[in-house]
C-alpha cells in the first residue's frame, strides 16, 4: 500500500506541475497537455479505488491513518480536476471572446441615427443608479 501511496502522490504533483505547463503552452499543444494530464487523472482516480480496497486490509492500529492518507489524495485530486475544468473553461471563454471581438470587428459600422439618446445614456454615467433605472424604465429598455 505504501508504495502505491507514493506513486499516486508524485503522479498528482506531476500533474499539478503539468497545470502550470498547460497555461504557458501554445494553442496548437494544448490539446496534447489536456490528454496527458487527464491521462494521469485516470490513473490517480484509479490508484485511489484500490487504495480505498487496501485500507480495509490495514491492521485496525493503521487504518484510520490510512484511510486519512487516502482521503487526502481523492481530495487533492479533485482539487487537481477542478483546477483543470478551470482552465479548460477560461480558454474556452477567451476564444468565445476573439470570436464575438472578431465578429464585431468584421460587421459594417453603421451610422448613429439617434445621437440625442446615446449623449443621454452616456451621460447617465454619471448619475446616481436609481436615475438610470428610472430612465431605462420610462425609455422601455428594462
């Protein structure tokens, strides 16, 4: 049990190094991160399910020690997939965000028809918050 333990235990400090790596890789190898760490993911979540069999066959005077030990990597690894859902959902969020600046960019720009409402809405910066409600609400666009 020891030895699987510490196996399990540097394969999440590898993959919590390898985090670090997937936010300075480049776009074209992020894919190839993401499998190796979700790879190694596999292999800790696995480590853990028999880890958790051999607590039970950890004499009484260990166990609790041992099944300690063992709640602290499912725990370290869900903090691990949780860090990765994270980055993987930033990454997906900045090119959500280069599509739209992009569409933007590319559509016409067309002229303002209406410059006495949008000085008004620009000015409103500078009011207080219940005078924009009240004038987004007389203006209908609330």
């Amino acid at each position: 049990m020891e030895a699987l333990y510490h196996q399990t235990n540097a394969l999440i400090q590898e993959v919590q190094r390898d985090l670090g790596r997937l936010e300075r890789t480049s776009e074209d190898k992020v894919h190839t991160v993401e499998n190796e760490i979700q790879t190694h993911l596999d292999h800790v979540i696995g480590n853990c399910e028999r880890l958790e069999i051999l607590v039970n066959k950890e004499p009484p005077t260990r166990r609790a020690n041992a099944k300690m030990r063992v709640d602290q990597l499912k725990y370290d690894c869900q903090h691990v997939q949780a860090a990765l859902r994270n980055l993987q959902h930033k990454r997906y969020m900045r090119a959500q965000e280069e599509q739209e600046r992009e569409a933007l960019l590319s559509a016409p720009s067309q002229p303002m028809t209406n410059t006495k409402n949008l000085y008004r809405y620009l000015t409103l910066h500078y009011c207080s918050h219940s005078t924009i409600m009240l004038v987004l609400i007389s203006d209908g666009m609330i």
